[in-house]
C-alpha cells in the first residue's frame, strides 16, 4: 500500500513541477529517468528513499531537498536497502542486468547458495512471463532480479548435462526482461536484455528462441524510433523462416514465429506511413493464423488470428484510419487472451474513437483497460499522450471520469 507521507511527496513533486512549468517528460529527461517514473513518483505509488535520488530531484525542480521533503536534513543518512520500500518500476531490474552477469563466477568463485534445481527454474520462468503477461511490472521486477543473477550463476557451474536447457531457460528470462522493458519505455534496457537472450538461445542450441530473442529486439529499436533496425532484425528472421513455412508438416511453433514477425513488419510500416506494405503483412499474418486455426502462446508471443486482429486494429490506428480500425474491432473477442494484450488492444480502440473524437467512447475504453491492468494504463506513453489529447479536445467541459483518470495517472 502507499504510504502517506510517499503519497504527500508525490503531491509536492507535481505541485513544484507545475509551478516551475516543466512537463513531466521535462522533469523525467533533467533527471535521467522514464516519464513513467516521473509519473509514479506523482502519483505517490512510487517512493523517492535514498537521498542521492531526492537531491537529483531537488535539483532537477532547482529547489532544496527539504522543500521537497521537510524532515529530511542534509547530514541524513541512505536507508539501507533493506529498509526501502518495494520498487515500483524496473529500476530493480535495470541493477540486475547491469554489468557481468556472474563476474566472480570467471575467477572460481562458488555460488554463495545452492542453486535451484531446472525445476524450481522451470517454475520461475513461467511465472515471470505470468507478470509480464498480467502487466504487473513492479512484482515482475523484484522476480526477475532474483531470477536473473541466480541462473546465471547456476549455467556456470551445472553440469554439463544440464547446461543446454538452463542456456534456454535463461534466453526466456532475459525476454521477459527485454519485453517488459519496451512496454514500460526503456528501450535501451530491452535492447540490453534482448542481445543476451538471443546468445543464450545460441548457446542453448535453440534456433526458435533466436528468433524469439530477434522479436524483442525488434519491439526495443521501434521503441527507440530506430525503425531500419527492426526491420532488418524481423526481415532476416523471415527470410530464413518463409520457406521453411512451405512445407505441409511446419511445426507451428515455426508459424507462429513468422506469422509474429509478419506482425512486427505490418507496425513498423503503419508507423512509417507505408499503407501497402502495412496491409500485406497483415494479410500474410492472417494467412498463416489460418493455418494454426487457433489462437496460441508459442514463445510467449500470443500470435494466432485474435492478435491478428488486434494488429490490424493497431496498424490502422496508426494510419489514420479510424473508421476502417473501428470496423475490425468490433469483430475482436480477445477475452482468451492475456490481460496485457486485452488492455493494448482496448487502448488502441481508445485512440481510434479519439480520432473521431469521440470522447466518451475513448475513457469508456480507457477506463476498461485500466481495470485490467493499472499500471501499464497509468505508465505507457501513448495512453497518457491519450489522455492529454482527450482533456483538450473536451475542455472546458472535461468528463468526471477523465479527470479522475487523469488523476490516478498523474497526467498534468
């Protein structure tokens, strides 16, 4: 729960950035860190402890700490970590995937304890893709940054019998890692655990989670607007796998990879405003979902004809077409899906309405997608870009429930 001296800082922070009139994405960049972070910090689910983060903040608004927390004084001491309340955002996660991931392990260093067994690591994989899928980013942060040091150390040191599947298992943790990373805005973390999934997955000799790692790192250079990157990431995967897609008896693990990297190709072109590649690659991603007949998880990637759809709604968004995005929607039961997926795709219905200005169909969507999964509502960006356009569009006279969603998302 968020505590009321954490919830009453947050109310500080928004009122001192209001006054010095920066916007939050201006406060975020002066401090080196996510919009999303600025964000949670406002909204008081986010709490600032250690006082080499407080006085960045205080420096940031070019005020003094104690204006931003009266009782803290300046010979304060850093609370140990121990003492710290729960992150709620990835920063966790950003400590553990920096650096070596096993250093003492190159100089002999035994583990400090026994390692879990394939298991209890089977185990802990499937739940980090369980958070991610559920978008509870904060308990997926503290997991991972468990999980992530302890298999490292394990792959080292395992026999050799057993280091193939850890090899894997840690190529699927480090794509939890890096998909996590580009829904919460930090591009260049999921680029970092995306390039050390992919050489897991080598490693490991798994071919298809090569592919799987290449489809994280694609989603990370869209997120950072390095849209030739992600193209040759999923072009090189797809020319390897199409014609392997020919034969009858593909496995469809292998169509559900082409026909998610068909996905990834149909954004990338929706966003650079090429409508006709944009439609092919759906319409190639619809074939091979027919194919499958069924929507399936295969590498986590949810790919079969429901996230077709949702792509298809997605991409027209993206070009502009509102009417044509509208139309697919309606045909889309994504009730079997993950919560994440349920909740972009309620997001992506919100920005088609918005485009039409529909104001009230947009929050009715909105506010759909927040019950599902709060924290990616409250944090991705084109959610809190969505909610801006929605305040001005229907100023003077600004719905209640927007104002309140306004409210819990710190958007100011």
């Amino acid at each position: 729960m968020t505590s009321p001296d954490t919830k009453a800082m947050g109310q500080r922070v928004k009122e001192l950035r209001r006054a010095a009139g920066m916007a939050q994405s201006d406060l975020a960049t002066a401090m080196g860190r996510s919009e999303s972070w600025v964000s949670q910090v406002e909204r008081g689910v986010q709490p600032v402890e250690r006082l080499s983060v407080l006085q960045a903040l205080a420096d940031a608004l070019k005020v003094s700490v104690r204006e931003l927390r009266p009782e803290a004084a300046a010979p304060v001491q850093e609370a140990e970590p121990a003492d710290l309340p729960p992150s709620n955002d990835l920063d966790g996660l950003r400590v553990a995937l920096t650096g070596h991931p096993a250093l003492g392990s190159l100089f002999d260093q035994p583990p400090a304890e026994p390692a879990p067994s394939l298991a209890d690591f089977r185990q802990s994989v499937d739940e980090a893709w369980t958070l991610a899928h559920a978008a509870s980013y904060a308990a997926m942060s503290d997991h991972l940054a468990r999980l992530l040091p302890s298999i490292e150390a394990a792959v080292r040191h395992a026999p050799a019998s057993e280091r193939a599947e850890l090899h894997s298992l840690r190529a699927k943790a480090y794509q939890v890692a890096a998909a996590s990373f580009t829904r919460q805005d930090q591009a260049d973390a999921a680029w970092v655990a995306a390039d050390r999934a992919l050489q897991a997955a080598e490693l490991a000799g798994q071919p298809l989670e090569v592919v799987a790692s290449l489809f994280r790192m694609a989603h990370a250079f869209m997120r950072q607007q390095h849209m030739e990157q992600a193209e040759q990431a999923a072009k090189s995967a797809v020319a390897v796998m199409a014609p392997r897609a020919e034969a009858p008896a593909c496995p469809p693990e292998e169509l559900s990879l082409l026909g998610a990297m068909n996905l990834v190709l149909a954004v990338i072109n929706a966003r650079e405003g090429n409508r006709g590649e944009t439609h092919a690659h759906i319409a190639r991603a619809r074939e091979i979902a027919a194919r499958l007949g069924e929507d399936r998880n295969d590498f986590d990637t949810e790919f079969g004809p429901t996230n077709v759809e949702i792509h298809a709604v997605s991409t027209a968004v993206e070009l502009g077409d509102a009417g044509l995005a509208l139309e697919v929607a309606q045909q889309v039961a994504p009730a079997g899906l993950s919560p994440e997926r349920q909740a972009r795709f309620l997001l992506d219905v919100a920005r088609a309405h918005a485009q039409r200005r529909h104001v009230g169909e947009a929050t009715a969507a909105l506010l759909e997608a927040e019950a599902l999964t709060p924290e990616q509502i409250h944090d991705h960006h084109l959610a809190r870009e969505l909610i801006r356009d929605l305040i001005q569009l229907s100023e003077p006279r600004v719905p209640e429930s927007l104002r309140e969603l306004a409210e819990r998302s710190a958007v100011g």
